[in-house]
C-alpha cells in the first residue's frame, strides 16, 4: 500500500508538473566576451536567422541543463548560491583548446561554431553538487512550452535538454562556448580562420530559462562574488 501510495503521489506530481528548460553557466571575462562578440557577428551576417549576442542572450560555458518544475525552484536557490560560492570557480583560468564548427543533426545543412576549453575539475564539482541538489526538481517532459519564445517542435534543444543529465556530464562532459549558427559551409571557414585567446576566466555563474538553440534567455539567477 505505501509503494502505491507513493508511486501515486510521483504520477500527480510529474502531470501537474509546469516544466522549464533550464542552464546553469558560467560567462567569461571582458577580452573573451568581445572576441566571441565579433565571431557572432560574423557568423550572424552570413547566416541572420541564426542568434546574435545581446541584452537578451549571453554568451555563456554550459554547466548542466535539465527540465525542471518551475514551483521546485524557489527552495532551491540558497543551496544553489552556497554550493557557488564553495566551489571556487569564480576567478578559475581556463584552457581554451581550439574552435570547431559542429552540424546539427541531419538533414539540418547548418552547423555551431563552439569555442572548446578544458574540463575544469571545479566546473564538474558544481555539477555534480546542483545536479544533485534538483534532483527533486526534475522532469522528463520534453516540449517546445518549456522555452523562452517560439520555438520550433524540431528544435534540436529540445531532446538536447532532455539527454544533457545522462549524456553530456561526468565524463561526457564538455566545457564550450557556443559562438553562432550558420550554413556549414561557412561555419567552417569562420572556425578555421578564428584565432582564440589562450584562456578564458570565469567571471560569473548563473542559471537561465533557455531559448531556441540553447540561447540563454532569461536569468533566474546569478552570482559574482
């Protein structure tokens, strides 16, 4: 009966459940910010109905992403702020490894431009500790209504969000920056002719409602001391 009572109990919650599609990220500093501004822009001018850095959307390192239920979250936010400030990831240097143009999914002729880093062991720490702490939170429910904005039923962030918890942590983990979107032909070029700086630092560490492509849209939260 208890078994019963409790798998009952998980049912109602998952359907009444309101999913949001959120990332915990970090931004880098200023030299790094400006640099990935002037890729976007260039990715953007040959592709416009990609994404352009703005007030709207940051450009940001991934830390987890996850659907969770918006009512869970207001528990959750000193705990996410101690867990901040223990990592010490703030002011952490990072390798940059190289920039890489990544297609989407086929038959998708577009493709990502990342800037890739090291797998920082604070970055992991953190992740594993908020993954932990919002397990609670979670939900298995993919839809396009979890999102900042329209997004199209065929967005690729859409599974991407749902998969990230099993398939892109741990040691599946890692770190990039994503600079734009555009025809891979020209995804390609731009990659290959951008020259990165060595490291990035980590200036700020916050959590965001996503938008189309896994643009960062709206800030529920955020830390830099």
């Amino acid at each position: 009966m208890k078994f019963i009572i409790i798998a009952l109990l998980f049912c109602a919650t998952s359907v009444f459940a309101t999913p949001m599609a959120i990332s915990v990220l970090f931004t880098a500093d200023e030299d790094n910010m400006l640099w990935a501004t002037k890729i976007n822009k260039e990715l953007h001018d040959k592709y416009p109905q990609g994404f352009r850095f703005d007030d709207s959307h940051l450009s940001h390192v991934t830390i987890l992403q996850a659907y969770v239920d918006i009512s869970c979250l207001d528990d959750k936010w000193d705990d996410i702020e101690k867990e901040v400030k223990a990592s010490r990831l703030l002011g952490e240097k990072i390798e940059i490894s190289g920039v890489k143009a990544e297609a989407l999914p086929s038959p998708s002729p577009l493709s990502l431009v990342n800037l890739n880093l090291s797998t920082s062991g604070k970055a992991l720490s953190l992740q594993k500790k908020i993954l932990d702490l919002l397990a609670p939170c979670r939900v298995e429910t993919e839809t396009p209504k979890a999102f900042s904005g329209l997004i199209a039923p065929g967005d690729f962030i859409i599974q991407y969000v749902k998969d990230y918890p099993a398939q892109k942590t741990k040691n599946f983990y890692r770190p990039h920056m994503t600079l734009g979107l555009a025809k891979t032909a020209d995804s390609e070029k731009i990659a290959a002719a951008a020259v990165p700086l060595s490291h990035m630092t980590v200036k700020r560490i916050g959590v965001f409602k996503l938008g189309a492509s896994g643009t960062a849209r709206e800030r529920l939260f955020s830390f830099d001391k």
